[in-house]
C-alpha cells in the first residue's frame, strides 16, 4: 500500500500452499480495481441510455420489473444465468440458491454447461454426487496421461494446483513422464514428454481403445485397497470390446500402436493418472470421455491411491463430508425438460444452448424477465448472434456485474457488486478440487464506500424482492432466515459435530462476535466441516476466528484414501458401470464411421493473460501481439488460398465471422483455432481498453444444436467450418 492505494500486488509467499504463486488475474487485481471502466454505482436504462442512479431508486426499478413480470407471467416466466466468476466468489456460492429459490423458477442456466458439467455428471453417477471429483495427486505421481487441458495457459481447473506447471516439471525432474494428447500443440505440449495430435472429439474413442487394451492384455488391476468398493468391473470388457486400437486409430487419428503403447505405460507405472478437462468436455460425447477417464484410473488401481485420483476433504464441508458416509440417494438428471426442446435438467439447471429459444419461443413458460449474475454470455455461449437477438424482446432483465459489457448493455439496471479488494474471500469450490486439503481466507483490502452494499447485501436484497418484500426488505430478515435453515439442516443429521446441540445454542455461539452474512455463514460452515470446532465437541478445530488467526491458510495435508465413506451412492460402491453411460457406447461406436477427412473443423484456445472476456480491459494483459487470430497448419492454408496475415472467412451453419490467419505447425491438419471470449466491437459498451482489440467473437460460430446429449453441455470444439479468404 503507498497512500491509501495498492502500488503492487505480488503472491504471499509464506502461504501455506501458493508458496507466492499467483496467476495474471490476481497479479492484477489492482488494476481491475481502479479500472475506470469498472461500475461503481447502479445503472438505470432510460430511454436507451444507461444512466447512474442511487441504490434506492435501481431497487425500486428491479422491484417494479421483476414483480410487474411475476405478476403478468407468473414465475416461470423469469430466467437467470450464473456466470463463471461466481465460482470464485464467497457470496455467490452461499447466497445464489437463495435468491434463485425465491424467484421460484426451474428457467436456471450457467456457463457450466459450455464447461465442466459433463466430468460432474460422470462423477455423480459413479460416485454418488457431482461434487465427488477425484483429483490427480499431482505431487506424488510418476506418469500423468491429460486430455483436453492446457494447465501452463489456464492454470488447474477441477484440479486446484498453484503453480501448475512446476507441479508437472517437479514430476518430470523426479523421472516421471507427462504425455499431452491436444489437437494443438499448446504450451503445455511444447514442455511434455510426448505429445499426440488427436482428432478433435475423439477423446472418448481413444480413452475407450486404451481400456479395451487393457482388458485384452489382461493389464486390468483395481487394487486390493477398492476392490471390494467397486460394482460394474465384470460387465465393461463385453461393454467396450468393440473399440480396439485398430479399429479406433483412423477416427482418432492416432495409430493403433502408439494406443497400445499409451495403456501398457499407464498400466505399468508405479503412480500414474489420467486427466481430462475442457477439451474432454467441450464436445459431443463429452460425459463419456469423463467417465473413462475414471475408468481408466479405476482399472489401473490409480483411483483412491497415492499418486493416483483422490477425495478431497474440504475445510467448509460439501457433499461427500456431511450426512450417512459411504452411501446416499444417489445422481440422476432429468427431474425437469426445457420447454421448446425437452432437454433434461442437470445439476439443477437447463443446457444455455436452449436459453435464445427459451426467450424467443412464444406460449406458455416463455422467459420475459432475465437476471444474470456474473456473466458475459453474449460471448460466450453458442450461437450468440441468436441470443443476442432473442435478448431485445425481454420485458426486463437485470444484472449483477462490474461491467456494462456485451450482455449488460441489455439490463434494464445493473448492480455492480463490490471489487474484489473490497470484499472477504475464502474458496469454497476451489478447496473441493484441491491436490492438498487447504483453507485460507482473506479479509477486505479496502472499506466499501458508505453507500456500496456487500454482495451478499446484493443477492438476499434480490431474494427479497422477489419474496414479493418489495423495494424495501430487509436483508437481515432474510439473513437470518436462511442462516436459520441451514443450522436446522445441521441439527436433524445425526453425523454432525454438532448432534446433540440445540439451534439456539449454535446461533448464540454465531452471534456472539456480530458476524452477519457471509462471514456467519462460512463461520457456521467451518465449524461443522470435517476440521471444525464442532462448536465444542471438538476444541481443537477450527473456526472463522481461528481462520483469521492464519494468515498464511491452513495446511491439513496431503490427500488421502477416503473409500468408500466419500461414496454417496446407493450401493455404497463406485458404480463403474453406470446405465447411462453404457447406454451411450453404441453412439460413441458408431461415430467410428463418422468423421471426414477432408472437413475443416474449429477448436478454441486459451492465452494465460486473456483467458475471460473480462480480462480484455486489462492493459497489462492485452498489450502486446495480437492474440486472437486464427491459427491453422501451413497445409491447409495452401489448400484453401490463404497467407500468412491475410484476412479469411471462417462460416459454419450459424455464422462467420472475419480474423488475421496465424500459419503454425503446431497444430494437427484440418483443425484450425480461434480463441474464445473476444468481439469487443459491440455498441453500448463501457469497456474502452477491450474495444481497441476487439477481435472476433468465436461464439458466432459454435451451433446451438449441437451438444452431449447425457448432460447438455454445448459442443465447442471440433465445429465444422469453411475458410475463404478475402483479403
């Protein structure tokens, strides 16, 4: 700090699992604080303009919108959207339930389903709950087979690990070896031991074939530390007889000898993994490459093993910590359909490929009223030129965000939430895909201004309103409402730490120090998660207080063995052969005959300084060489008449859109890129360091009809394209 201001932020490095590493987004948090861009008071749209206004008076526009909506249409016809930075925020992640419970609408989409929700699907039905993610043991692996991620640009996803990269150059210095399976030769690529360049949406096909050779080589060993914890073993060598090394390797793209090299590599090694993230997401079978990733783990006895996948044991609780251990309800989809198409919900949400229609499709349950939080899906979901369109015929929308950015300039108000210097954080997500069981929680840099509502203030507020509590409610009354029900959660599971305590006597102990909103909340959390107090059955444990005693996070050690009390299926075993899945398995066989040699097909790419829109009004991070080009194989480029800086066409069945050709070898012919979450051209915007490099916007491209049928996800890689060029 130099006189009241941050003059730099660097990484702590006596933290007690950072060591001081931080990624581009923390290393410039100062400057996404005093962006001048940055909203710091509400947005009221009048007549077309966005003009600043008090917190009363955006409060009592949202009221008169939202309910005059309600009203007219009931509540189903109110749609919301999470966006991605709710993942990385503390209040969202207690409140957004709440608020969304009050609108009382089953209309809930997110970015989840154009990222990571075909691995939790997977998991859910393999282990129980969609929060049962097993983690790569990075630190203490010695082979790591990764699919679809590009960890040196986007950092650890679903595999929380500071300093990722060193992690796997740690790994390699100890003898191990990585191999990098990417259509491109991303970063990543460029420091393995081996990279193969695969089709773009094949990765289940090659998953399949090294478990195929496995079984077929008699390679297969679960281990005698799960074997009694797993049900399905016996039925997946008939299930995926059919997908050989050699019937695979054209559809692959990858020869049937290195795949069998790949699974006897895996088999044999002392401490191996596999890891798949977006790449492995992002497309048509999606889910079931998830899923054979832990299978493939499973059959190598890698799952629940040192070295191996593992459970994480998450300082606040979650899921696979709480309740009867080793058993539980189980995972399904489908408890709802979307109105126009009829896909199945998911984890509580519908696909947000359906959202334009689910907008624009007039009859009963059509969306009138939009709430985003948090997101920029204008960018960054498919076919954005239909939900752009479908946008314009809201009745009201309204969003929580610090931007009037490409999907804001819809709102009819904007709520900006406080800068993340001006609020408290602890990671609740990210500690549940942790490689160590950590917690670390940080405090404000700097007071909010007198007139800034917490974002938690923000949400229950929104929660009150649609309540039907009107402008005025009164967030403490929600508050407390919802602390209320989460501590008589506690007090009926007769596993809790707590079992034997009134609610009285918990609230007392939680109100004792003034606490409101989300340091309650986390407070009331981490006493009952599997390191708390227990508010005294356990005076070792910890507490927010305690928390705040550790600066520098809390270290709990490495992961551990946690089966099967981290199961929560019926069967109190790992399901390795889920119906659902197998059920899939003839559509993964028969796009064996499927793909066409001659098509070119769009895959997406990261840059570690420009991975989120939001990013792009950043002058730090996207000074320099232009970034979003489109990068295809000189090979290609010859075929269709285009140069290296020329400017091509790049059209699929919903868009095109124009972008400055990148010729490079690195990546596999017939597969060009386009990185994600530019088109910063856009009018009504207040993002100026964005809209001088604006780019294009990929999502023009991607087809809101196509995606994995088993959890919604959009398909956003391997889109068929066609390339002229014009100038």
């Amino acid at each position: 700090m130099k006189d009241g201001a941050v003059a730099r932020i660097r990484g702590d490095r006596n933290d007690v699992f950072s060591k001081g590493f931080i990624c581009p987004k923390g290393s410039t948090l100062k400057q996404l604080h005093e962006d001048p861009d940055r909203l710091r008071k509400p947005l009221v749209k009048r007549n077309g303009v966005h003009v600043e206004v008090s917190w009363d008076e955006a409060w009592q526009e949202v009221d008169r919108g939202l309910m005059g909506v309600i009203n007219n249409h009931g509540r189903g016809a109110v749609g919301a959207y999470l966006g991605n930075p709710n993942a990385h925020n503390l209040a969202p992640l207690i409140y957004n339930r709440v608020w969304l419970q009050a609108l009382g609408t089953k209309q809930r989409f997110s970015a989840s389903s154009v990222d990571q929700i075909p691995k939790q699907v997977s998991s859910g039905y393999m282990f129980g709950t969609p929060a049962s993610i097993a983690i790569p043991d990075l630190d203490r692996t010695q082979y790591i087979l990764m699919l679809g991620a590009n960890p040196y640009d986007s950092n650890g996803s679903l595999c929380t690990a500071p300093d990722f990269p060193g992690r796997l150059e740690a790994m390699r210095e100890r003898g191990g070896k990585l191999v990098v399976v990417d259509p491109r030769k991303s970063k990543t690529a460029e420091h393995c031991d081996e990279w193969l360049a695969i089709r773009p949406g094949a990765d289940a096909l090659f998953l399949a074939a090294i478990a195929n050779t496995i079984f077929e080589e008699g390679l297969a060993n679960v281990g005698d530390h799960i074997r009694p914890h797993v049900a399905g073993l016996d039925v997946l060598p008939a299930a995926l007889k059919q997908f050989t090394a050699t019937a695979v390797e054209k559809s692959v793209g990858i020869d049937a000898e290195t795949i069998k090299r790949i699974a006897r590599e895996i088999a044999a090694a002392d401490k191996a993994l596999v890891y798949g993230r977006i790449g492995t997401c992002t497309v048509s079978f999606g889910t079931t490459a998830s899923w054979l990733v832990d299978v493939v783990n499973t059959i190598t006895g890698n799952l629940d093993r040192e070295g191996g996948v593992m459970f994480t044991m998450p300082a606040a609780g979650g899921p696979t910590t709480r309740g009867q251990k080793g058993t539980g309800k189980g995972f399904s989809i489908g408890r709802g359909h979307s109105r126009v198409r009829k896909f199945p919900e998911a984890l509580g949400e519908y696909p947000v490929s359906v959202l334009a229609e689910e907008i624009a499709t007039p009859g009963e349950g059509q969306i009138k009223a939009l709430i985003t939080a948090g997101g920029n899906p204008v960018l960054s979901t498919p076919n954005t030129l239909a939900l752009e369109e479908s946008m314009k015929s809201l009745e009201f929308m309204v969003s929580v965000d610090i931007y009037l950015n490409e999907t804001t300039r819809y709102a009819d108000v904007i709520l900006p939430s406080p800068s993340q210097l001006e609020r408290s954080h602890f990671d609740l997500v990210f500690t549940g895909f942790s490689v160590r069981n950590v917690a670390n929680y940080s405090e404000p840099v700097f007071e909010r201004a007198a007139d800034q509502p917490d974002e938690w203030e923000i949400l229950l507020k929104l929660a009150g309103i649609a309540q039907g509590m009107g402008a005025n409610a009164d967030v403490s009354v929600v508050d407390d409402f919802t602390l209320d029900a989460f501590i008589g959660s506690i007090t009926k599971d007769s596993t809790s730490p707590t079992n034997g305590l009134t609610a009285e006597q918990i609230r007392e102990q939680l109100d004792a120090d003034g606490a409101r909103g989300t340091e309650r909340m986390l407070d009331l959390m981490l006493r009952t998660g599997p390191y708390g107090d227990g508010f005294g059955a356990n005076p070792s444990g910890i507490s927010l207080a305690h928390m705040k005693k550790h600066p520098h996070g809390i270290d709990f050690g490495p992961l551990e063995p946690r089966l099967p009390e981290a199961l929560r299926t019926p069967s109190g075993k790992v399901e390795l052969a889920p119906e659902p899945l197998l059920a899939d398995l003839p559509r993964l066989a028969k796009s064996m005959n499927e793909f066409n040699d001659n098509q070119l097909v769009l895959v997406g790419r990261r840059h570690l300084r420009s991975n989120n829109s939001w990013m792009h009004n950043i002058e730090v991070l996207v000074k320099g060489k232009e970034r979003c080009t489109l990068q295809m194989h000189p090979n290609d480029a010859q075929r269709v008449g285009v140069k290296e800086g020329s400017v091509a066409r790049i059209a699929s069945r919903v868009g095109a859109v124009d972008a400055v050709v990148e010729l490079t070898s690195d990546i596999r012919e017939r597969v060009v890129s386009l990185p994600h979450g530019w088109g910063h051209d856009m009018s009504g915007t207040r993002m100026n360091v964005a809209a001088k490099r604006a780019g294009v916007n990929s999502n023009v491209l991607t087809d809101e009809n196509e995606m994995d049928p088993l959890s919604g996800n959009s398909v956003m890689n391997g889109i068929p394209v066609t390339i002229t060029a014009i100038g």
